[in-house]
C-alpha cells in the first residue's frame, strides 16, 4: 500500500511501522517521499483529482487539513474514530484538528509536545536545574551566557521555525489569548503579543539566542557540544539526540517552557501528522483499513519506538524516558493542548505571517511594525477564508 509523505527520513520508520500493519490488515506500507515541501503539497492536490492518488497521504493538521478537506477528496472516516473513541485509542480534543464541519477526514500521524532540551550534564556542571519558574529560566540563560554558551536556539532558517518562539511566548503569557489569536477572535497588535515580542527582541540583544541562520536540524551536536544549553523544539527532536549518542535522562533531558507569571495557567503547544485517504486512492480500501488500524499500540509500539517520541495513541507510553517523563507532566497537571500555530489558522496567513516574523528575527523589522503587519494580514485572510466557506 502507497504512503505519500514529505519526510523521506521517515521511509525506514514506514516501512517497520508497516510489517506490525500487515500481520492486522495484510497491508505493509511503501513510501513514496517528496521532501520539497511545496512540491510535495502541489502534487498531492493534483493527483487528488485523479483516480490514481496515493492510498494514504500524509498531511497537517487542523487549517491543513480544513483547506483539502475542503475541496471534497477525501475520505469520511468518522465511523472509524467512533471505533478508536470507544477502545480509548484517541483523546477528546484530538478530534477538532482532525475534522472539517464536523466530519473527520483523518488520523493523528503522531502527536508531539514542544519542550524545551537541554544539555543535563553541563547544566549540572554549572550548577543549575531544570526550570520551573520564568526567573528560573532567566537565571539558566544568563549563567549560561556568561560562562560563553548560548543560552537558546532559536532560528528562522528553513521558514517554519521562526513561529517557534512566538507561539510559545504567547501561550505562557497567556492560553486563552493565543487560542482567541489564531481563531481571528484578538489582534495581534493587542498587549499580550507586544509583550511577547518585547521579551524575545530583549533575550535577542542579551545574546541569549543562536543566530537567525543557524540550521537547527545542527540543534542536537551544538546541544551536545555545549556550544548551547536549551533547545525549543517538538519531542520528535530525541531521535536527533539519540542519534548522537546522547542517553536520555542522563545527557539530555527537557522540561515545558515555564509561564512568564506565576498565575498563568500551564499548557502545551502540540503538533499532530495526519493520515488521510483520498476518494481516488489507487487502492482505496486498502487504505481505509491501514488507517483504521493505524493507532493499534502493536502498531504505535513500533512507530513511537521508530521516532523516539510520544504515540498519538494514549495508551501507548513512551519508550524514550525523557519524552514519557513529559507526557506525564502534562497529563498529570492536565495543561491544555495548544495546537501549534503552523496549523491553528488559515494556511495563507500562518506563510505570510512566519515571513513577518523571519524579518523580525532578522532585524528587517521591528516588534510594533512586525505586528501591525501580520495584524491586517489577519483581518483579509479571515475574512478571505470566511467569504470561501459561504
């Protein structure tokens, strides 16, 4: 069975994950990768006018999936996440990203916290811990600097990173407000996000973050090396890591980002893949069937091992120490799940309004001219979005 997907350094996980499919459903899994992003979106929605689209495509989540699903190519599989709702295998709030007018047209891929990494030994060395509160963190950052290592990664390089820390800013002032954000009900020229951008332009001239073009997939050896201490980044970041040899727990461990008051609620930005099955798949029931097999913890136990991550099925613990330890934390303190701001609005705005931030990163703009653009950006495309949906 064809598996469409933009990751080919996933072809190796696919093609494991889909033995464990095949002794379910007597379908393996053949990966047929495009890793240029735009290339690999432009093809997906031209073969889905055909009959002879992939049996499963790989997509995002949430306004990614909205605008396909849109178009009326794919698959109704809202009887099958009856199906996993009633054996426990997906969570309740999974299902808003994964549906489009309350029809589901997929299945989580995997599900992934975005933490912060950091070097376990030389923190150790120095004298620090993992923090727990935003002067905790502000302490770790500026003992970090002054002992000449880069407290945070932070990068704009490759485009989608530059959303990075401006999500994250914004949840751990405030939740609410960046659910109300990326839904079109605030402005992003309203306090909280100015506040926002006025901590990140103050850790920027502090020295605290890499520079704007440093490759983050380098992330994991400059974290090792020591040449920097703490990583933002999706769980999905500790294959990197172990990959290098870094044992988790004790070279490496992660923790959420604090929130900036003591009063702000705690929560996590999550990302979630989807699987979803085009009405024209070559082998259409083919792949129906895979993906209702899809979160089997058979399956997710290879796939979860595969990726070094959380499963998106949430039976299914962790093999990686480290990234168990964090999807305890939040299940324990209940943080809602944010879902990350590449797939929380419109696809229009999130590309016009990550360039706006690309430039800010890069100083080309400033905080206040920063938002004032993506704020009438945002007022078009909502109202562009809302015009198509009538």
């Amino acid at each position: 069975m064809s598996i469409s997907t933009d990751n080919s350094d996933w072809d190796d996980g696919f093609r494991r994950t889909g033995d464990a499919l095949k002794s379910l459903t007597g379908y393996g899994l053949r990966p047929e990768s495009n890793p240029e992003a735009i290339a690999y979106k432009q093809v997906t929605q031209m073969t889905l006018e055909t009959s002879r689209a992939s049996d499963v495509i790989k997509w995002g989540a949430g306004y990614e999936l909205k605008s396909l699903a849109r178009g009326g190519k794919l698959t109704d599989l809202s009887r099958l996440w009856e199906r996993y709702e009633k054996k426990g295998w997906v969570r309740g709030g999974q299902r808003a990203s994964m549906s489009y007018r309350g029809t589901v047209y997929g299945v989580p891929l995997y599900e992934s916290h975005y933490v912060v990494f950091y070097n376990k030994r030389l923190f150790a060395r120095l004298g620090l811990g993992p923090p727990a509160t935003w002067d905790e963190l502000t302490h770790c950052a500026d003992v970090l600097k002054r002992k000449g290592v880069v407290p945070f990664v932070a990068t704009q390089f490759g485009g989608w990173p530059a959303y990075q820390w401006f999500q994250e800013l914004i949840s751990k002032i405030d939740p609410d407000f960046y659910r109300a954000l990326v839904a079109g009900r605030a402005r992003y020229t309203d306090e909280v996000a100015r506040e926002a951008m006025d901590i990140w332009q103050g850790f920027i001239r502090k020295g605290w973050m890499t520079s704007p073009d440093f490759d983050q997939g380098n992330g994991a050896a400059a974290l090792k090396a020591g040449r920097v201490g703490m990583f933002l980044y999706g769980t999905w970041g500790a294959k990197g890591f172990s990959d290098l040899g870094m044992r988790p727990g004790k070279d490496y461990d992660a923790f959420v980002l604090p929130t900036v008051r003591k009063t702000t609620p705690k929560s996590v930005i999550t990302e979630s893949g989807v699987l979803a099955v085009p009405l024209g798949a070559t082998r259409h029931e083919a792949g129906v069937e895979s993906v209702g097999a899809w979160l089997a913890p058979s399956v997710q136990r290879v796939w979860a091992d595969y990726l070094d991550d959380g499963s998106a099925n949430p039976v299914v613990r962790a093999g990686n120490p480290v990234v168990a330890k964090v999807r305890e934390t939040v299940a324990r303190e209940r943080m809602p799940r944010l879902i990350r701001y590449g797939e929380a609005s419109p696809p229009n705005l999130i590309q016009g309004n990550t360039q706006d931030l690309s430039s800010f990163m890069t100083q080309q703009s400033s905080p206040g001219d920063t938002l004032r653009s993506m704020a009438e950006r945002s007022e078009d495309e909502w109202a562009a979005w809302k015009r198509d949906e009538a």
